[in-house]
C-alpha cells in the first residue's frame, strides 16, 4: 500500500511521508521519531540540534544566488493523534500506518493517517534533501507534543534561530492562509468517592454510545458533531431520574483534541425495570439518531446484558457527577463579533472515566482571547468542584495575534491570486497553532500558516487530497523563490 503512496507527484514529498508514517509517533513518545529526523539531517551533511526538550532544528544555506535573501523558519510537529475504530486489530507503538490510495485521497487503514502535520514534516524533508529547488536560507524547525499540549513549543528557547519570517505548514485547507489562532488550557476534575455493592435483585448491562463521526476539537467544533461523552451523560441522567439506574462505571473519549466518538458505561437496574431500561434505550436511540441524522449518520446506541461487574456509586454522588457533566459546557461557548465565521471561545469534554473509586474528567478550552478562555475554564471549575472535585488548569498557551500587514501575508496573498485566479481565504482559526508559543521568544518573525486538503484530523476518516498537495506544494516553491532580500 505504501508503494502506490510512494509512486504519487511529488514523488520526493510522498516517499518522505511513506518513510515518516513507518514510525510510531505518539504524543509524548516521539523518541523514535526524534532520532529518525536527526538521522535525516545528519546523513544530508546538514548542521542538525536537538534542544532541551527534544525539537530538532535542522539547518539548510540558500541555494546559489539566494543567500541574501531573509531566512525563513519551516515548521511542523513531529508527533501525531493516535486513533482507531474499535474494531480495528492495530499496534500504534510497533506498526507504521497502513495507508492506501482512494481515488483522489490517500486514507489510512481504520487509523488517523498522519497527514496532521506528517505532510508539513515531509515537505520540509523534500525541501532539505533537495539539489534544484531554489530556497533562501533554511530553519527547519521540528517540533514535539503539539497535540497533547504544546510542549515542544512552550520549551523553545530563544536565541537558536535567526529567521525572519515562519511559514508553519499545518493548515487543512488549501484556500486558507491562516494569520492568528485560538490559545487553549487543558483542565482536569479529579476525585474519589465511595463504592456500593451491587443489590440483590439488579441486573448489570453494558451501555455504549458509539459511531459518531468525531473531528478535531478546534478546526471541527462549530460543526455541531455529537460528543459521546455528553450523549452518554444525558442517558445516564434521564434513565437515573425515571428508575433508578445506578452506574457502576464510564470509560468515554481519548484525547483532549479530539471530539469523543464513543463512550460505554456499566450500570445497574432492578430486575423489575428491566423492560423499562430497554425501552427507554430504544425511544432514545431513534431520539437521538434524528438529532444528529446529519452530522452523524452512524451514531448507534447498544444495550448489553452482562456480568456484575465491580460496585455501584453511591446514590448521592451518582447524581452529583451526573449533574456535574450536564453543566459542563461543550461545543461554541461564543463566535468572534470581529471575524466572521471564526468560533472565539469552546470547551470540548474530551474524557472522562469513572471507574473502581475514583473519576477523572478532562476538557480543552479554546480561546482567542486569554480572559475569556479563562473565563470558561473558571465556569467549569464551579461546576466540578461543587460535585467535590479538585480541579486543575495545566498546558495554557497563548493565541496568535493576526498581523494582516505583515510582508509574507502580502506577498503570498499576491502570489496566490497570480497562481490561482482567485482570493485567497486569509483568516484566523480557532485551532491551536505552535506560532502564537513561538512568537513569544521572537517577537520580530513574521509567520504563516497554510497547508493542503485535510479531512477528519485526529479521527479514523482523517485524509488528504492528492491533487490538494500537488497545488499546495506548487504554492509552496514559488513562496521560497519569491522571499525578499535583507533589508
């Protein structure tokens, strides 16, 4: 399968991505791919670092009759969102991702694919590794952990670099040059709570929500795609409230980035409610398949009979956590009244587990604007800690403030309508992109973000269009070319 990848123009581009994708890359286990990136820069003869942290910075002189061009920072994230469909049979930490070509897209085999930011890390390869493409001086910049907090970035030291302008490949649409994002702060409820034995007389079930579509919880979240961890929670509350359900435990969502797609609860009910529980899951089903007909089609709602399994919540706290996630906001806490279209300030209830005496609930709060991010993020504080939790804010990072009259927006822009014939989208997100960290220790570097056609990022569905990074990778030669002089 990664041959057909590898026979795809540009070919230099896609065999680095077939070569990427062969190494296990997780969030915060980029070890291996640390050293596959050194290893490339050492064996091209090139002056290659890794910080503090584990970025690594590779460094290119301009080609031939380029060298007094103003030097330019390539960056993209060395990591990768781990995901697959439950009833895919995959290893992440020993198997490279099992890609093929579909039509115009390259997918992955029941897996996140990669492209978010493999392509960016690729082209940059391609660029590195090249003897014709004309390019002024070269930063390559790779950074780790920007999925699960930003690490890498937040750990750049200044004084390593001295480019003037950062083009950040991690973009998902070809149309866009991005010129801002969304700062975010990771927030974590945590507490214990006392365990009951299952009574005499109730039967245990295993509830699952599962088949929504998923997404990116920036990029995706103004889509209005079911979180299976708020479904799940609304169930719980209602079938609690009308007969007693008790939970025994909720294991939902995995990533803070991305939107849950499935959650499954162990729970209890008297013998005498059983048909009760099982008409409700049927009524709430079809209830809920209507709601999100069309945002996700797959959605489906199963109800198990199983095996007692561990102890139950106590009643009481049962109906304080339950009340707890209710209040919890997700989706759009507010749309920017500056920009249109651009999602301000959002939480996604990315996970929570309930299970053996304790509980963990986790949430990413976005923001372009830091008070506002903070303010949301103190709204859930309340909610949790009035349940008796204990709450924590870790990983904030800042936003990237748009500089629409920067050199390199203008120059691309132009260069977009002389390619294309047509505008190009110049726009803030409200993704977290690692320039607004980077900013921070080089306040002078111009920056930009653009990248190809990415569809479904940090989901199963997640791939690329082949045409897209041919048009992307077009854009991005000429911008090397067309970099001006040193003042």
């Amino acid at each position: 399968m990664s041959t057909d990848v590898r026979n795809l123009e540009p070919r230099e581009m896609w065999s680095n991505f077939a070569d990427l994708n062969a190494v296990p890359r997780p969030s915060k286990k980029e070890e291996r791919v640390i050293q596959f990136i050194k290893d490339f820069g050492q064996k091209l003869g090139l002056e290659t670092i890794q910080d503090e942290v584990g970025n690594v910075i590779i460094k290119k002189p301009a080609t031939p009759g380029m060298e007094g061009r103003k030097t330019v920072l390539m960056q993209s994230h060395l990591d990768m969102v781990h995901q697959k469909n439950a009833d895919t049979d995959f290893d992440f930490s020993t198997q490279g991702i099992q890609m093929f070509v579909d039509g115009d897209w390259v997918r992955a085999k029941g897996t996140t694919l990669g492209a978010d930011n493999g392509i960016g890390v690729a082209s940059i390869m391609a660029v590195l590794a090249s003897q014709d493409i004309a390019h002024p001086p070269i930063e390559a910049l790779f950074t780790i952990d920007e999925e699960t907090g930003m690490t890498g970035a937040l750990g750049l030291k200044g004084g390593l670099l001295n480019a003037k302008i950062m083009l950040n490949l991690d973009t998902e649409d070809d149309r866009e040059l991005t010129i801002g994002c969304a700062g975010g702060v990771d927030i974590t409820a945590t507490g214990t709570y006392q365990a009951e034995e299952i009574p005499a007389g109730f039967k245990s079930y295993k509830l699952s929500v599962k088949g929504l579509t998923g997404g990116h919880s920036g990029m995706d979240i103004h889509l209005g795609r079911g979180n299976a961890n708020k479904l799940m929670n609304r169930l719980l509350f209602m079938a609690s409230s009308q007969f007693s359900l008790r939970v025994s435990s909720i294991d939902g969502g995995s990533l803070r980035n991305a939107i849950p797609r499935e959650s499954f609860a162990l729970v209890a009910v008297a013998e005498a409610r059983e048909a009760d529980l099982k008409k409700f899951v049927e009524e709430q089903t079809a209830i809920l398949q209507t709601e999100y007909r069309t945002t996700d089609p797959n959605l489906a709602i199963t109800l198990e009979l199983t095996e007692a399994q561990g102890k139950l919540l106590a009643e009481d706290f049962q109906q304080q956590l339950l009340r707890a996630l209710y209040a919890c906001p997700n989706g759009i806490y507010r749309m920017s009244p500056d920009i249109a279209g651009l999602v301000q300030t959002s939480n996604n209830l990315a996970r929570v587990l309930v299970k053996e005496g304790g509980y963990s609930v986790q949430c990413l709060t976005r923001s372009s604007v830091d008070s506002e991010k903070m303010d949301l993020a103190q709204a859930i504080q309340s909610a949790f800690e009035l349940a008796g939790a204990s709450v924590d804010f870790k990983g904030a990072y800042p936003g990237w403030m748009p500089r629409p009259d920067a050199g390199i927006v203008k120059l691309m822009a132009d260069l977009y309508r002389e390619m294309y014939k047509e505008e190009p989208h110049v726009n803030a997100c409200h993704a977290g992109l690692e320039c607004g960290i980077v900013g921070a220790n080089y306040p002078e570097m111009e920056m930009i973000s653009f990248g190809p056609n990415i569809t479904g990022a940090h989901s199963p569905d997640e791939k690329v269009q082949i045409s897209s990074v041919q048009k992307y990778w077009n854009f991005l030669l000429e911008t090397l070319k067309r970099i001006p002089a040193e003042a």
